[in-house]
C-alpha cells in the first residue's frame, strides 16, 4: 500500500507537467495584463509578443482558462484586462467606494448620448421635450463616461457629445453594439409595452470618426459649453461731470 507521501508526490507530478506544458504564450499574455493597470487592446500585447504568436487566438484560450475561475479576462471596449468574476462580485463589496447615485435627468441625459451620438444640448432636450440644465451635463462629464466629440456645422457650432470607454467600461459592455435594443427594453418594464405606432430606438455607433457635419474641436481649445447663461460684466459708473481729475480734495465717505 503506497504511503501518503507516495501520494501526494504522485499527486503532484501531473501538476508540475502541466504547468510545463502550457504554452509560453499563454504564459506571456497572463503577465502583461496582470502587470497592466488598464485595459490592453490586440495590438499593444503584439508588439509585446515574440514574433510569430497568434495573439488573437492565444488571447480566446486565455480567456477560456479562465472562464470557470475567480477572475475572468474579459474585452471591453475592444480591449483585453482581469476581472473578478461576475458572481463573486459581492466579495468586493466591502472595498467598493462610495458613489454619488445619478439623477433620473442624469440617466435620462446619458441614456441619449449613448444612443443617439453625436449629439448636441439642444438635440437632447428636443428629444427630452426639457431644458437640460447645467448640472446634468456637468455631473456625466465629471464621471468621464461623456466627452466633447467636435462641433456641429450649423450657426453657433454648438458642441457634440459621446460616451467613452469609460462608459462601456462602468457597463460592462464590449462595444455600443451591445445595448439593449427595442424589444429588449420592452422585456425589462423600461418602456412602456403601448408605444406609439413608428416608435424606434437607434442603433448606436461605435465609429469615433467625425461625421460630416462636424468640424474637429480645435487643438488646445477652451472649451465654453455653454451650460448656463453668460453673466454679463459689471460696468464702473461714470464719474460725476466736474469731478476733480487729480483727485486732489476729495475723499469717499
């Protein structure tokens, strides 16, 4: 009868093999997004890889390893990066910080963007049927989850707004595409099952090109968003007429 130290050397033989067989690659590939503090896309891990490597397909078996593991590697945003696994989120959170919960204007606001980029203030509040007030805008962009895309081509080149990659980052999702469409929203109770007869929710685009009726924000520019209404400058009051220019015998009181 084989002794327990027989067995457990026996044990971990098949261990050691296996840790020498895994591909060098895989190996490679698991430093470098564990070392990364962000988010790494296809093409940064090649120029990282030695010559010859199947990122692509080393990257689909890395990310079957760990399908079934405490962190997985997932892609947001067409990039590669370690989570923990999506059931044992509530092990984190202990750790989580402490945010400050969007206003229904707010997600009303974001929600717009993110279907509807680019979009200017004054499309939002055409499709919102209110007055964005500043605020909103300012809370969204504060989270880094909306940015100034360009300038629309029309009188006053009002700005255009997009989400970020730290939007899909926040929701977990691989690119816009991955948004919830009509019959989805239906399903969820966020819209209500009457809807007016023609009503659509757009197809989002992940394309950062600027469309044609855009012109580039220019390099270096002070962005004025034009939130609230500009102040007008207090103006000194005239002088009395035969007020003594040297100032020489008079005083305030």
């Amino acid at each position: 009868m084989a002794s327990l130290a027989e067995v457990r050397v026996e044990e971990a033989e098949p261990m050691e093999n296996e840790s020498q067989a895994r591909p060098e690659e895989l190996r490679l590939l698991e430093a470098l997004l564990f070392a990364s503090n962000e988010p790494l896309d296809t093409a940064t891990l090649a120029k990282r890889m030695p010559e010859g490597v199947d990122v692509k397909a080393a990257l689909e078996q890395l990310q079957a390893d760990y399908a079934l593991r405490g962190v997985n590697l997932v892609r947001v945003a067409n990039k590669w990066t370690f989570r923990t696994a999506g059931d044992l989120a509530w092990l984190m959170t202990r750790e989580s910080t402490e945010t400050r919960r969007l206003s229904r204007a707010a997600i009303e606001v974001l929600a717009i963007i993110a279907y509807h980029q680019p979009v200017t203030r004054a499309e939002i509040e055409e499709i919102r049927g209110v007055i964005t007030s500043k605020g909103t805008l300012d809370v969204l962009l504060e989270t880094g989850w909306i940015k100034p895309r360009g300038r629309r081509k029309t009188p006053g080149r009002p700005l255009t707004f997009g989400t970020t990659e730290d939007f899909l980052s926040q929701f977990t999702l691989e690119q816009l595409g991955d948004l919830p469409g009509l019959e989805e929203l239906k399903g969820t109770g966020l819209l209500d099952s009457r809807l007016p007869t023609g009503f659509s929710v757009p197809t989002p685009s992940d394309d950062p090109q600027l469309r044609e009726d855009e012109d580039p924000l220019e390099p270096g520019e002070d962005l004025d968003l034009a939130l609230a209404p500009a102040v007008e400058p207090e103006t000194p009051e005239a002088a009395p007429e035969g007020g003594n220019e040297g100032g020489e015998g008079g005083s305030e009181d």
